[in-house]
C-alpha cells in the first residue's frame, strides 16, 4: 500500500477509535445520570451521620458530625435531630455531644441473628429430612410475609414447588407463615393482618379474616399446621413454630409432601413426632448458642 494510503487509513482508523470511546464515555456517563437519578440523597447523608460514629469516636459534637460526614452545619444539625427523634442517636447528658444507641445495633443483629439461626437449624433440618425423606423449610417473619432462610431437600427430588433461600410469601396464607404468627401476641396479630405483605404470591382464592382467625386457632389448639398448600393444590404441608421461653414464635419449620403420595391423616401420623423433635432441638440449640432466648 502506498504511503499517503497507509497514512489516510490510519487516520480513519485513528478517527473511529476515537468516535467509539467517545460514545463509551457517553453510555457511562448516562449510566452515572441514570443511578444519580435513583439515589436518595437525604438517606445517602443520614447514614454518612450514621457512618461518623465509630469505637475511636463514640461521641461527637454536632460540629465534628459535620466535618465527619462532609457536611454543612444546617444539615448536620437537620440529620442530627432527626436520628435522635427515631431514637438512633442520642444526647449524651449534660454535654452538646452525641452517641449512638443500641437501636443501631439491633439492625446488625437481625442479620447476624438469621445467620446464626440458619447455622444452628441446619443439621437438624437435615436430620429430620433423612428421616421422613420430605423436603423441609426454615421461615423467619418479615412483617407481613415470611422470608425463607433455609431449605433442605429430600435426595434430588423436586416437589413441584419453587420455594429458594429468600422467598417470600405473605404469613396469614401459608402454613409456615400460620404455625408463626399463632403465636403472635394479639395486637401485634391484628396489626399484622391488617398491613399488607410486600409479597407478590398469593393464593388462589382469597381469605377472609375470619377465616384466617380459625385456621391459627387450630394451630394453637394442635401446636402446628397441617393442611393442603394454598399455592399448589399438589402439595400438602405441615408446619410448627420454633419458640423462645415466653412462648413467642422466632421461626417455623415446615416439610411439604405430594398428596398424592398419603392421606392427611398418614402425613399427621408419620411427621408430627420428628417435626416436634425438630423444632425443640432448634429451640434449645438457639438457647445454648445464646442468640435468642429458646424454649426449655
């Protein structure tokens, strides 16, 4: 090729990279515009308050909350007052200085709290699923829904269910989420009735508040739950509460069997005992490991 060719096809070549990386740069910066747009701003500050606290600095002036989140003293003073008023920071006596509390701790330990359950549940999940060779399910409350933080199958089996670690679905219609909220003092049972779940499944065919009040009255009076699921007609599911020493529900334990495979009364026969088992073992494991209080 000659070289005025070499030199012009170069400079195209030259000329395209740049028109490339041009539109690259584009796409990001859109991209940086698009999360910029879904930030919230105020919250991103209020944890930067948050964030300013630590071992070293447990309390600090308005002033040094300031200068630690990289904020204006209006703001901070704004940020400052509203955590004290939802009671996650507060006035240390007699001094302008401000602490955290414990509520701030309490969003840690949930997590940790989950963690720790889940750890301690497992073996004995797997133990009763080695036994009955049906899959069982860990369930915590979160709000109006239960959220699944463990589940362990029977061998390979699918049981024609998608139930995975971090599913939801709303309590007041799932056997796992009646063997909890049973048990859940009763203005916190009708508060929890009456919010709605974050959850998107729902049964097919909807229930009444009374009907809901007798299917928990059952529960207490048997101490579980036994019926055909209300998200697939194929499934038949028997759930109990794990709970503390005061009788309140921290988890339940749930094993969904085809019912086809047995009669109510066979699953009732068959699984109770071992699910009675589970959930006193999970109970008192919870107790030794010191993370909740569990029953004796």
């Amino acid at each position: 090729m000659p070289p005025d060719r070499r030199a012009r096809a170069a400079a195209s070549d030259h000329a395209n990279k740049r028109a490339a990386a041009g539109k690259a740069v584009k796409r990001v910066a859109s991209g940086a515009e698009e999360d910029q747009r879904n930030v919230v701003n105020s919250l991103a500050k209020g944890l930067r308050v948050l964030e300013a606290f630590s071992a070293e600095r447990s309390e600090l002036t308005l002033s040094e909350v300031a200068a630690l989140a990289r904020l204006d003293p209006g703001t901070a003073f704004r940020m400052i007052n509203t955590l004290v008023m939802l009671g996650y920071v507060g006035r240390v006596p007699e001094s302008r200085r401000f602490r955290l509390t414990l509520k701030v701790i309490d969003l840690g330990l949930h997590a940790i709290g989950r963690a720790d359950l889940r750890e301690t549940a497992r073996p004995i999940l797997r133990s009763m699923v080695g036994e009955l060779n049906e899959a069982a399910s860990l369930g915590v409350l979160d709000g109006a829904d239960v959220l699944y933080v463990d589940r362990v199958r029977a061998g390979l089996t699918r049981i024609g269910v998608d139930i995975r670690i971090g599913t939801t679905i709303p309590a007041y219609c799932s056997a796992i989420g009646q063997a909890i909220i049973a048990y859940l003092p009763q203005a916190e049972l009708t508060r929890l009735l009456s919010a709605p779940p974050r959850s998107g499944n729902f049964p097919s065919k909807p229930m009444s508040k009374d009907e809901i009040r007798r299917d928990l009255a059952d529960v207490r009076a048997h101490g579980y739950a036994l019926r055909d699921s209300y998200f697939n007609s194929g499934l038949r599911i028997l759930a109990a509460p794990v709970l503390d020493l005061d009788k309140y529900p921290v988890a339940a334990v749930s094993v969904a069997a085809p019912a086809l495979r047995m009669t109510g009364k066979e699953f009732r026969s068959r699984a109770v005992e071992p699910m009675r088992r589970a959930v006193r073992d999970i109970a008192r494991a919870i107790q030794a490991s010191g993370t909740v209080s569990a029953i004796a």
